[in-house]
C-alpha cells in the first residue's frame, strides 16, 4: 500500500537554505554563546525545517545530512545520555516494535488506511487480542521515540515508519524480524565468545554459527531473513547504474550456449532484474538466477530470467558467461571458504572473455561510514566473516586466480563494484 500523501510532511525549506541556516548557528555552538546569541528555539526551528523530502529524490545528498545529524546528536549528548540508549533505550524499542508486529498491529492499521486511533480501537485490531495496558506501555514508548504520535490521551497516530512497518512490500517489518531472531542474538553473544577464544579474530564460520547464534536455515526465520536481504538490495544504487554494462553486451556470445550474466547467490532476483530493465531485449537465456533451493523457491523473477537452485560451493553448472556477479556474497565469508567459492567460479569462466564481478563493501582506509562498519562486525558477530579493504580484496583475489580491472564506486559511497577477470 502506498503511504497516503497526508501524513507526509513537505519540508518548508530548500537543502541549500536549512544549511545556510545551520551553518549560521554552528558558529555560536562552536564559541559556546549559543544562550546568547542563537535562542534555543530559533535553532530547533531550523532543525525542524529539514524534511527528507526536500531533497528531490537526491539519495547522496540526504545521506549526507544524515550522517550530520548523528554527528550533531553525538556532540549534543553526554557520555552518560550516549551510553543510556545504548544499553537502556535500543532493547526496549525493538522489544516493543516485536511484540506490536506479534499481535499483528501494524499490518491491519495500514491496511485500513492509518488515521488518528484510541487505545481501544488499536486494541481491537491485534491477533491475539494484547491487554490494553500493555499495548499503552508499549506505544507511550513508542511515541517517545516517533514511531507512532501522540496526539491526545490514549490517541495515537501513524508516521511515514510505522506505515511501512505495516506495509509488507517495504520489507521494514522483516528487517526487524531478522534483528529479533539473530542480529541482536549474534551481538548480545559475541563478547562471550570472543573471550573464549582470546580475543583472536574469528574465521571459524561453524563456531560462529552455533556459538552466535548467527544466520541458520528456519522456517521461522528464513522469510525475514530474505525479506530483509530484498530492502537491504533495493536501498542501494543498481549495480547496473554503477557499472556500464552495455560493456558486457558488446562483444557477447548471445547465442543461447552461454548467458550473458549470472547472478551467483542473488536471493530473490533484484539485481539481475536490474540487467534485464537496461537490456530488456536480451535474447531467453541470457540472464540465470542462482541460490539455494528454499530461496529460489520464493523469487518472482522475470519469465526472462532463468531461475537456479545450486549451491555455490559446488562446481557452477553454468560455464561461459560473459559474467558472473556476486553482491554481498563474500563478505558473508571468511578468506578460505571465499577461495573456495570463487574456485568454482574460475572453473566456468572463459579467459579473456568472462568477467567476475562484486558488488561489495571496499572499507576506506580512514572514514569509514557508519554503515561500514557497522555491517564489518555484523558479518563477524553473524558468520566469522568482515568487509574487507581494498588492499584485503586485493589479496583474496590474487589468491584465488583473477586480476582486478577496475574498482567501481556507487555514488552512495557504500560498496563498489569490483571489476576481476581470471589472470
């Protein structure tokens, strides 16, 4: 369901103009004159006035604000007031978000078109029915941390989040599934287990596994996993944009012997559907899916694309295509098992011909985001794995038997696209 335009605010001022606002305050912050010289309230004003959708459209520059306002918040903060929603506020919030979606409050306010609701009435929309004091304890929380408005006493209305949570095609509500059922696990457990292993870096994928309580196959878990890897995919820039792949066309075998991109452990199919919105002339078996069973089980690809199960430490059935691409694959890796799934991929490759392409996170040597590095010690804390930097994907694949062309970066400045043939 699309978010009714009611509930979007419209920013009231340009990007260009809020910065110059801000930019006019900062100066009294950074003199510590700012009860003097810049009201309190003018500043909130001017931060009120920054709206997501001022920006037009333009990922990059509302990523660049972004990351301002975490900065700002990090200098507005005490130590303690930063160590409080660490440890104190995050648990709560996400217990609160996961009972709500338990009792299947977000998905039916959504479906009814949102609007201001009583207590009661939200109470009337959970399966199983939730006691009337717990669902107020839970969404006076959730207020607090704009999730939902308060409006009145016992009176509540949705915001743009709280849609989405409802709405199954944002994939919001699997995200947060899949921090429930094993990223918070993962991290509660990994200090523990680092110091059972003295603080040495992990690389044992089988330990971490078990010991983490990180990704494992479940019936229970398997659909927001998925769901999640599908928002995650579509937040960022198509690998298609970030690489020209007419390239790869130019110069293709498009004979029907051999595609002209296989997209090796691509869930349920955004990028290669990417590859086939550029070239939707692309002769049928051009474009191959491949994953596990149970995921290409659930993919909705094009008629065009042809859909795979194979798993891809075993040798690639598909030999010869112009290329092969992973996105976010090898970070879900230690070096070893890396090797051995990019040997299976070397085997099918024809030299001089075929490309390898990774559509990864290449870490800065200095900066890194808070995306970044977040995501490095998800992947250890989940599979013993990291993201590596250039210098690291330099090496592996050296290792492994290929040569890097060219590195590729998305304007988001998040991943890059690696571009590698067999040396």
């Amino acid at each position: 369901m699309q978010i009714p335009s009611s509930i979007i605010r419209l920013g009231s001022v340009t990007p260009r103009r809020a910065s110059e606002s801000l930019a006019h305050y900062s100066q009294y912050f950074a003199v510590g004159k700012y009860n003097m010289l810049a009201p309190t309230q003018d500043i909130i004003a001017a931060l009120d006035a920054v709206q997501s959708d001022a920006f037009g459209g333009n990922e990059v520059e509302r990523l660049k604000v972004r990351a301002a306002a975490r900065r700002l918040l990090a200098r507005v903060e005490t130590p303690y007031e930063r160590a409080w929603g660490f440890c104190f506020e995050h648990p709560v919030v996400c217990a609160a978000l996961q009972t709500c979606i338990d009792v299947g409050l977000w998905k039916p306010w959504t479906s009814l078109g949102g609007g201001e609701k009583s207590l009661d009435e939200l109470v009337a929309l959970t399966t199983p029915t939730i006691d009337t004091n717990l669902l107020r304890r839970f969404v006076r929380l959730l207020a607090a941390f704009n999730v939902v408005e308060e409006t009145a006493e016992d009176r509540f209305k949705p915001t743009p989040f709280s849609y989405a949570i409802g709405d199954e095609s944002t994939k919001v509500r699997a995200s947060l599934e899949a921090g429930t059922y094993q990223y918070h696990v993962a991290g509660h457990n990994l200090p523990v287990y680092l110091s059972k292993i003295a603080y040495q870096e992990p690389t044992d994928v089988t330990m971490a596994s078990t010991s983490l309580g990180g990704c494992r196959a479940h019936p229970l878990t398997l659909k927001p996993f998925t769901g999640h890897m599908e928002a995650w995919t579509a937040w960022k820039t198509p690998w298609a944009k970030v690489y020209d792949t007419t390239k790869l066309v130019d110069g293709a075998r498009l004979d029907g012997a051999s595609p002209l991109v296989v997209d090796v452990g691509g869930n349920t199919g955004i990028d290669i559907s990417h590859v086939l919105a550029k070239h939707p002339d692309l002769p049928a078996g051009s474009l191959v899916l491949q994953d596990l069973p149970e995921v290409i089980a659930n993919a909705q690809a094009d008629k065009r694309i042809t859909a795979m199960a194979h798993d891809f430490f075993l040798p690639q059935p598909v030999k010869g295509s112009r290329a092969y691409f992973m996105h976010a694959v090898l970070h879900d890796w230690p070096d070893d098992k890396a090797k051995q799934l990019l040997g299976n991929t070397k085997d099918a490759m024809v030299k001089g011909y075929s490309k390898l392409f990774i559509y990864d996170i290449v870490l800065p040597p200095t900066g890194a985001s808070i995306s970044q590095a977040t995501m490095d010690v998800e992947m250890m804390s989940l599979l013993s794995a990291s993201e590596r930097t250039q210098s690291a994907w330099e090496t592996l694949l050296t290792g492994a038997g290929f040569k890097i062309c060219n590195f590729w970066p998305d304007p988001q400045q998040y991943e890059m696209v690696i571009e590698a043939e067999v040396a």
